[in-house]
C-alpha cells in the first residue's frame, strides 16, 4: 500500500482517467508533435507555449485553493460553509494519496495534462530541433554535459 501512495502524479492520474481520455490527450500530443515535424519552423513558438500550460498539479492545487477561498468567505456569514474548506482540503488529501480529486475528470476531459505528459512532448519537440543531436556530438565529457543540459533544459 505504502507503494501505492509513492507513485509518482502521473501514474496515479492517468490511472485515475478514463481510457479514452488519457487516448485523446495522447493523441493530440502525437498531433502536436507531427505537426512541428512538418514544419520545424513552428517548433519554438510551440515550446514556449508548453512553458505557459498548466499541468494536472497547478489546476488541482488553484482548484483547492479557490474553493476553500470561497467557503472562508461565505463563512464569515453563513458558518456552515465553513465546511466547504475541510471538503475541499480532504479532496487534496486524497488526491496526493490515490491522485483522484473529483473535478480531475472534467479538468482531463478539458486538456489538462500532466507535467510528464507536458515533458514528453517538449523532449520530442527537442529531439526533432535537434537539440540531443549537438550534446551528442560535442568534444569532451565536459562540453557533452553542458550541451546536453542545455537540451533538456526546460
């Protein structure tokens, strides 16, 4: 059990989403991904937009946030909204044991992926440049390793 709950976000999530969602999100980042390869020209503008999405994580953590915001303020006059906060924070809980939170369907259902899902197709975008290329087939060990952090750096 104590596995289980050390699983990484993006395993538990996608395990945690409907089959033909998680296919449509990685169908759409082949989409992406093909599309850059035919036109490369695109890939950079495409790279700074994966640096502006919000994964799984952001969404479900904003989500949390806003709802126990709302029911603090409601609470102020009406006390039993208090409750709202511990629903919301409990949801959280669960979410970081099993990577279930009950908006996560809808917000997959919206396109919202997970950071690795985001991180795969980044690192593809980067292997079409031909960013691992110039690490590969630089000098010495040294100037392998600054290249080759320079690659993945995100």
């Amino acid at each position: 059990m104590l596995t289980e709950l050390m699983a990484d976000t993006a395993t538990r999530v996608s395990e945690c989403t409907d089959d033909a969602v998680n296919w449509r999100l990685r169908h759409q980042t082949e989409a992406n991904i093909l599309h850059c390869a035919l036109k490369p020209e695109h890939i950079d503008r495409r790279l700074q937009e994966l640096d502006r999405e919000w994964d799984i994580e952001r969404a479900v953590e904003t989500h949390c946030a806003l709802v126990s915001l709302a029911g603090l303020a409601l609470g102020v006059k009406w006390p039993k909204w208090l409750l709202l906060p511990a629903v919301a924070c409990s949801f959280m809980l669960m979410h970081t044991a099993s990577g279930w939170y009950p908006p996560l369907p809808i917000l997959r259902r919206l396109g919202v992926r997970t950071a690795r899902e985001i991180e795969q197709e980044r690192h593809a975008l980067k292997a079409i440049r031909g960013d691992f290329d110039r690490a590969s087939a630089a000098g010495d060990e040294v100037t392998k390793a600054r290249r080759a952090m320079e690659a993945v750096d995100v």
